[in-house]
C-alpha cells in the first residue's frame, strides 16, 4: 500500500513538473505573443500539456499536412496526373492535368513521343479541369512575385516559375540576364549601391509586373557575382502559349492553323491518342509537398480534390471544401469551423485549432501502417525544411522528431511528433501567433532569437516526456 502510494506521488512530480518546465519555456516569448500548445501521450493517450487549444490560429504550413491525408485517402498511393497529347480530326489537343511537377522538358519530350510532323488544322490547350482564381484569397500581393505563390493552374510548367540573374556595376547600374527559352522579359532601374548608401536612403529593391513582363527598381547592394533570381508567372495563358511554340520551333513541328486555349467547340471525330505523360506516384508528390513545404504541389493537390470529390472543374472553393468533407466522411475529422481558403497555408485567412490538427495527427499515427505518412515528414535537423531550422540542429533534438513547420509574417508553427521510438511517444501541436520581438539595437551583440529559445526549450522538454 505504502509503495503504491510513493508511485503515485512520483508520477504526479513528474507529471507536474514537466508541465511546469513547458509553461517556463513560453516566458521565452516576446510579450503579445498568442501561443496554442497541445502535447500528447501516444503510448497512453494521455494530455501532457495543452493551452488555448481550442483557440483558431493561422495554421501556415501545418495545414498541408491535412491537405496531404485528405489527398492519400481520396486518390490512394498510385494516383497521377496525366498531361495528355491527342489527334481531333485536323486539330491537336494538348490536356493540362495542373500536374505541379511537370517541367518543359518533359513537355518538350511529350511532343517528341508524338512523332508529329505537321498540325493541319489548331492546336487546342486545354486547362478546363481547373476553374477559378489562380491565387487564393488572403495571398498578399507584395508576395505574388515570388516562386512560392505562383499561380495555382491546370496549365503548370516547371511550377510557373522563372528563373533569372541580375548583375550589379561600378557605375550604379544593373543587368538582368534571362535564359533564352523562358518567355519573358525584364527591364531593371534597379541602382546598384553600397550596404552604408542602402541602409541610409532605406531604398529597397522592389519588383512590379505587367503581364510576364517584369520590372526591378530601387536598390540592390553591389556584389561580386550574378544575383540569382526566381519569380513566379503572372500570366498562365501567355506563360503556355508561348513555351509550347517555342517547342513547336525546337521539333520543327509545321502549325498550319493557331493556337487557342479550351477544347474544340465542334463535336470531336477520329480521336487519336499520340502521348502521355503521367506524374510520379501520388506519395512521391507528397513526400516533395511535405519535406520542401511545396505550396504550388498543395494548391494543384486540393484543385484536384475538388474535381473528383465533386465532379467539375477544381477550385479552391470546392478543393477546401472536399478536405474538410473527405476528413469527416473518411476519418471523423471535423473541421467545420476551421477556415481554409487554399490547401498550402499561404493564405493570411485560414485559421485553424491546435486540437483539430491534435486529431489529424491522431489518425495519422493511429493508421500509419496503411497511409505511410509519418515517414514523408521532416526530420529534424536531417531534411526537408528543418534541415537546417536553429532550434534543430544539435542533438538531441537532431533526428528526434518527424514534423511540419509552417511559418507567416508572425506566425511560427510546428505539428508533428517526438520520440516514436521512445517509450512515451509524444504528439504535438505548436501554434505561435503575433510573434513580434523588439528589433535589436545595431551594434549590439547578437543575441539567439526567443523563437529559438523557445523551441529549443519547448522540444527538449519533450523529449524528455518521450524517455521517461
């Protein structure tokens, strides 16, 4: 009876002190910092720790874990995407699938297979399987130049993003070089600077856009070797029309009519398969969506959620909406009043609990044999984004944990699991919001950032719930 009672006494010490220890790792946060925390026994289902888990928190990448088992559990492990070549009579049609890997080359190749000659009559490109936006609400426009919001569409060349290189001179001017096969164009005004003439005039560098004609202004610091640039297509449309000519071009291919964009209005006779081209499996796409945190591969996954889910073209209205359908149905998900506009987590408007993602996590680790999830994650300090994340790279955090991060302007998020080959597994979700420290003084000396403190802190703790 005596040793009964020591045990129990003993596991409330520990119990209580490990969540002592999580809540002094939050003071580490700067002050108006939003936290939602879940943490979970996997061995004993019990809650370690949780606080404000019910509270609806912008899930950033996090959310593309939902978006990866709603797509493993609606379209299973051998889907593709097919971007199809085919003979209509005189015309040709080429079918974009919104296949989020496919590059120019593989396009290039898809013509090669087809042994064309001669289009006596137009070739068609079709894109009707997706419809809507291309960018979803809540997509800042200060960010829809870069290559992590390009444009979400069924026409989706090397990710509608275009590569590029801008050289700085002696005499305060720049040069953009782009590689001749890309269609598009650019001009800089952009002045080449010292850092000391950077800081002083607080001239940034600042990149508008007409069509996939792109500008650069401002200031860019001088260097001593070729910028690398990369920019996401504004124009899907133009992007296409002009990649596939110049293909035309390289395979000498003769185009007798023009070049129009849908499927053929007359009724179709004589079809004629001349090439495809599928994707790689549905969990090699997955495994790039999660570890390289891929929004352009999440966005073109839920698109395609929606199309099958509901039989018309995909969107991301009907894509979120067959997430949160195919969640319920299939795992007893329910996200009805989380908010998602888009399935990569770009979106300033998705909002979401830590306790839904808490139960996301739960059927993952629950049927993990069958969905084979668990191993597409990051591990920590090891690959993907975490890689090289600072609160990760040293042990014994390294290798430790397998987890998606998603961060926002004020949001740093973490959603995954510590110690599966412990004995005390540990599930957790890790939603910070309005993470805005004080800007350190210049000259001052460098200090770690309290996001860092704070996960260092936070993961160590559960590791060691994961040990005992």
């Amino acid at each position: 009876m005596f040793f009964s009672r020591y045990s129990l006494i003993a596991l409330s010490l520990i119990s209580f002190s490990s969540i002592a220890d999580i809540k002094e790792t939050l003071s580490s946060l700067p002050s108006g910092s939003r936290t939602a925390i879940t943490v979970e026994n996997l061995q004993s289902n019990k809650i370690e720790f949780q606080q404000k888990q019910d509270e609806l928190l912008p899930p950033a990448s996090t959310l593309k874990i939902a978006t990866a088992l709603a797509a493993r559990l609606a379209l299973g492990t051998e889907f593709t995407f097919t971007t199809t070549l085919y003979k209509a009579d005189k015309d040709v049609v080429l079918t974009f699938s919104g296949d989020p890997s496919l590059s120019r080359k593989q396009l290039s190749e898809l013509f090669d297979d087809s042994e064309l000659k001669t289009i006596q009559g137009d070739l068609w490109i079709d894109g009707s399987i997706f419809t809507g936006y291309e960018r979803a609400v809540g997509w800042p426009w200060d960010i829809l130049g870069v290559c992590y919001s390009a444009p979400s569409s069924a026409l989706s060349i090397d990710e509608n993003c275009v590569q590029a290189s801008i050289t700085t001179h002696e005499d305060g001017s720049t040069r953009v070089f782009v590689p001749i096969h890309q269609p598009i164009s650019f001009s800089s005004y952009a002045k080449s600077v010292s850092r000391e003439e950077q800081k002083s005039t607080f001239c940034d560098l600042e990149l508008t856009t007409q069509g996939n004609h792109y500008e650069l202004n401002g200031c860019l610091v001088r260097r001593n070797k070729p910028l690398p640039l990369k920019f996401a297509v504004q124009d899907t449309r133009d992007f296409t029309k002009r990649t596939v000519s110049k293909i035309l071009a390289e395979h000498n291919i003769k185009l007798n009519g023009e070049i129009h964009f849908g499927a053929p209005k007359s009724e179709l006779t004589n079809l004629n398969v001349l090439a495809n081209h599928n994707s790689k499996p549905l969990m090699e796409l997955l495994d790039h969506m999660l570890k390289k945190s891929d929004n352009h591969y999440a966005d073109n996954l839920t698109k395609m959620l929606g199309h099958l889910n509901y039989q018309q073209p995909g969107s991301f209205t009907n894509g979120t909406a067959a997430i949160k359908d195919i969640l319920l149905k299939q795992a007893d998900i329910d996200l009805s009043n989380a908010v998602l506009v888009d399935g990569s987590g770009l979106s300033r408007n998705n909002r979401m609990t830590a306790n839904q993602m808490k139960s996301i996590l739960q059927f993952i680790h629950k049927y993990d044999k069958e969905l084979g999830l668990i191993e597409l994650l990051p591990t920590s300090g090891i690959d993907g984004t975490l890689k090289y994340r600072n609160s990760m790279r040293k042990e014994p955090i390294k290798g430790s944990m397998k987890s998606k991060s998603g961060s926002l302007f004020g949001s740093y998020n973490m959603a995954g699991f510590v110690g599966l080959e412990n004995k005390e597994p540990q599930l957790f979700v890790q939603f910070v919001a309005d993470y805005h420290p004080v800007v350190a003084k210049e000259g001052t000396i460098p200090v770690e950032r309290p996001i860092d403190s704070f996960e260092k802190s936070f993961y160590q703790e559960l590791i060691k719930l994961s040990q005992e």
